[in-house]
C-alpha cells in the first residue's frame, strides 16, 4: 500500500501529524508513505524513521507514482491544488472552517470541489465542535480522517 500525505503549511501543524505517520506505519508496517511538505517541514522530517520518501513542493518535486490514499492534512488553497495533480485511488481532504468567523460562507467554494475532486472531505466546523464540547484538536481530526478512509492505524499512539 502507497499513502501520500500533504503537509505544505507550518512547523507546528507538521509536527502534530508525525503522530499520523507513525502510526499508520506501525500498524501498517509494509505501507510505503511518501510526504509533501515545505522547505521548512523537510527540516523536521528528515530523520523521522516512519517515513519512506519525502518531496519538498518549494522544489517543485513531485512523485508519478500512483497511491492507494493521498490524505491532504493542508487545509488551503495551494494544497488543494496540489492534490488534484497527483495520481490516487482513494483521495482524502480535512477542511476547517474558521474558529474566528460565525458564518462559514469563506470556505463554501472549497468544500463544494472537494466534494467533487476528493473521494472523502471532512469538514470541521470548529465553532460548532467547540460549542459541542467535540475536539477541534488538529491530531485527532486527522485519526477521524484514517477512519473515515479506512486506514488501519495503531490508537495507542500518544499524542
């Protein structure tokens, strides 16, 4: 199995998936993950043990390969469109709505093409989850995305 995961945005959001990672690869211990990450998440995950292959997008490096799951952990535009030129069977999106804003109008025309581009789009209404008392905690939305596909995933992993 072949799982790419996008991860374009900040430092701290890649160092709250190096959770994800490690365990889908220990649950799935012949997967083969591949990351797209920034110049500055490269940094981090160059010495992290679960990962097979790693692309830095600021150099423009990119895989042919085509994946079982390509899970887009970068909520934004640029991402986005990232994944729509990578080859995948199972396609999967996180999309946060603001924490800041009531309505949720600014997002509206990313969840409409994810639903269309992407096999699985979730959708976290923050504000929502929050008065819920739900988790709005960026690792745990992510194992909610790996249920959500079907990825087998160790849920003993400390966070």
């Amino acid at each position: 199995m072949k799982i790419g995961i996008l991860r374009i945005d900040r430092m701290g959001d890649m160092i709250l998936t190096l959770p994800i990672i490690k365990s889908i690869k220990i649950s799935n211990s012949k997967a083969e993950i591949h990351i797209f990450s920034s110049n500055k998440n490269t940094k981090i995950l160059k010495n992290f043990k679960y990962i097979d292959k790693i692309f830095n997008i600021n150099k423009n490096e990119f895989s042919k390969k085509k994946y079982n799951f390509l899970l887009n952990f970068s909520p934004g535009w640029n991402s986005f469109i990232k994944c729509l030129f990578l080859n995948s069977s199972i396609k999967a999106n996180i999309i946060f709505t603001s924490r800041y804003k009531s309505g949720g109008y600014s997002k509206l025309l990313i969840i409409f093409l994810s639903k269309i581009f992407f096999n699985k789009t979730l959708v976290i209404h923050r504000r929502k989850r929050f008065k819920e008392l739900r988790t709005i905690h960026q690792t745990l939305v992510m194992f909610e995305l790996l249920e959500i596909c079907k990825i087998a995933y160790d849920k003993n992993i400390l966070i």
